[in-house]
C-alpha cells in the first residue's frame, strides 16, 4: 500500500524545516561531545595540540546542548505558546466591544479607547518576546562563526593525521625492501656456507687419510702423509674460520630482519590507531559540517518567526491609532492571523524531541606482543 504523500504549504514546510534543523544541530552536538581520541601507544608530537582542539569543539557543542539549543526549542517558543490564551482572549475582547458597538468611532468614544487599550497591551507584550528572539539571531550567528572555527582547526589536524600515516607507510615500504635485501643477502651467504662446510669436509678427510697412510706406509710415505696431515689441518682452520664467519653474517641478518618485522608491525600497529584516531576527527569535522550547514537554514526560520512577531506588532499599533472599532477589529483579526503563524511555528520548535544514542569513536589498539 503506497502511502499519501501531503504537500506542505509554505507555513507548513518552514515549522518542518525548522523542526529538523534543532534535530540535526543537537544530534551532531551531542556526537561531538561522545567523541573520544585515544593516543597511539607511541604519541605523536601533534596530539596534545589536536586533543584540545576536539575540547574546544566539544565546549562549543556544549554551548548548543545547554544553552542556545533549549532555548530555541523550548523556552522561547514556549514564551510565545504561553502568552497565547492571553492574546486569544484579548481579540475576544475586541470581537465583543465590536458586537456592543459595531459603529463606534472617534478618539474620545470609549468603545474605541478600550479596543485601542487592550491592542496596546499586547502590543507591548509580544514587543518583549519579539526583541528576545530577534536577540537569539545574533547568538546563533556568534555560534555558527566559533563552530566553523572549531571545524577549521580540526581539519588542520586531521592533515597532521594523514601526513604521519604517510610518513609511517613510507617507512614501512623502506623497511620492506631491507628485509627483501637482507633475505637476499642471506640466501647468498647461506651458498657461501655450503662450500665452507665442503672444504671443512676435505680437510676432515685429508687428515683423517694422511694420518691412516701414515701409520701404514711409515717412512717416506710418513713425510709425504705428514704433509697432506698438515695440509688437512691447515683446511680445517681455514675452513672453520670462513664457515664461523659467515654464519655470524647470517645471524646478524636475521637479527635485522627480526627487529626490521617487530618495527613494521608497530608501525603498522601505529597507523592503524592513526587511521582510527583518522576516522574520530573526520566524524566530528562531519558533525560540525552539518550542524553548520543546517544553521543556516534554522536562522532563516528564527528569523521568520521574528518578523511574525514584527507583524503583530506593527498590526496591534496601527489598530491601536484607529479611530473606529470596526477598523480596530480588522487590524486586530490580522494580527491574529500572523499571531496564529507564530504559535503554530513555536509550538512545531518545541514539540522537538531528540532521541541520541551515545557511541565512542575511540580506536582500539592491539597491543604488542
């Protein structure tokens, strides 16, 4: 079933506009404040600087959530709702001192003179309320300019954020091609070592041999075995050395390799609370970016609701200065209609009712094993 859609008229769309603008503003305010920055585990230099830079935001949301939001939707508007059985029973009034005397006219007629006492009255009453929002506008506007304030230098440190990502990556892609160039290193030297080990064999070998051809030729055999005895020897040290060396290269490679793989995984570890730390920022910057941008759609509608009130005013007064009841009742019937404008834009400002779900955007490091 498809549902019927109902076109607003212009009154209608500007309390609706209205109503959802203090909805978005409060809701991005209080995701502001729920916003939390955890530090890397190694605390990059920026990220006191950027910690109070979210304070200083999370102060102006405050200002919002406290302040200037509570009174837009609510106790202003409810100034206007408040005062409305008044106003409504003062036209009254008028309608029946109009029923008593539909022809009185002229300065001095009494008739005239009460129409014109009460219209006064509520002219200077809705004069009040009207210069209390008009005053609102300026607030709203000093609001808007610290948010975009606030939004600016967090978009600073978000640069910070992503240049120390960049700076951790380029460190990773130098530490990759070292441990390349070190495994490379260490496939060369472990060939190196096989023939080591070879010629520690033949030097085993030549001795064990010299000595056996020793011990069974004797003579001048022993001399000529003595020398390959000797020359055995003279292998097994030699060879020893080369094999103790190279494997002391191996070892330290692979050292380096270790303590290359431990530093790209912190590093590693390191951009990923960036890139939370990253995302925190970015959803505030967005927050404020929306908050302002519906600001001004919201100081549009306060503005309306202000010249309402202006309306009423202007029409209370010119009644007021007629000298006939029957133009007194036709001005005051018109300040009724802008009056009713009025009532229906508050009463739409303070029906607002905010549902916020409270979440962290705190970035959860692993930490090292």
């Amino acid at each position: 079933m498809s549902q019927q859609v109902t076109q607003l008229n212009p009154t209608q769309q500007t309390t609706q506009s209205a109503f959802l603008a203090t909805t978005v503003i409060t809701a991005q305010c209080h995701a502001i404040l729920n916003t939390q920055f955890t530090p890397p585990t190694v605390k990059p230099d920026w990220f006191d600087d950027l910690s109070k830079k979210l304070d200083s935001a999370k102060l102006v949301a405050k200002q919002w959530i406290d302040d200037l939001g509570p009174q837009v939707s609510a106790s202003i508007p409810s100034s206007v709702i408040n005062f409305d059985a008044t106003f409504q029973a003062s036209i009254d009034a008028i309608h029946e001192l109009y029923k008593a005397d539909p022809t009185a006219s002229g300065k001095d007629n009494t008739t005239v003179q009460q129409a014109s006492q009460i219209m006064t009255a509520l002219s200077s009453q809705v004069s009040g309320i009207e210069a209390t929002v008009k005053g609102m506008n300026k607030e709203l506007s000093d609001w808007g300019v610290k948010m975009q304030a606030a939004h600016d230098d967090l978009v600073n440190g978000a640069t910070n954020i992503q240049k120390t990502i960049i700076d951790l990556q380029t460190d990773i892609e130098s530490m990759n091609n070292a441990i390349d160039n070190n495994r490379a290193a260490i496939e060369k030297l472990n060939k190196d070592l096989v023939y080591a080990q070879v010629a520690v064999g033949v030097g085993i070998f030549m001795l064990v041999a010299g000595v056996a051809l020793t011990v069974a030729t004797a003579g001048t055999a022993a001399v000529v075995s003595g020398g390959v005895a000797a020359v055995g020897a003279a292998s097994i040290i030699a060879g020893g050395v080369t094999w103790g060396v190279l494997q002391n290269q191996i070892d330290d490679d692979y050292d380096s390799i270790a303590q290359e793989q431990k530093q790209k995984a912190e590093d590693q570890q390191q951009i990923i609370a960036l890139q939370g730390l990253s995302n925190a920022s970015s959803a505030v910057v967005s927050a404020i970016e929306t908050s302002t941008s519906v600001l001004s759609d919201f100081e549009t509608t306060w503005t309306v609701f202000g010249n309402e009130l202006d309306d009423v005013v202007t029409k209370l007064n010119s009644g007021a200065s007629m000298q006939s009841i029957i133009m007194e009742k036709v001005m005051s019937d018109a300040a009724k209609n802008e009056w009713d404008d009025a009532v229906e834009l508050a009463k739409q400002l303070a029906s607002a009712k905010i549902a916020i779900e409270t979440k962290e955007l705190a970035p959860a490091v692993k930490q090292a094993a």
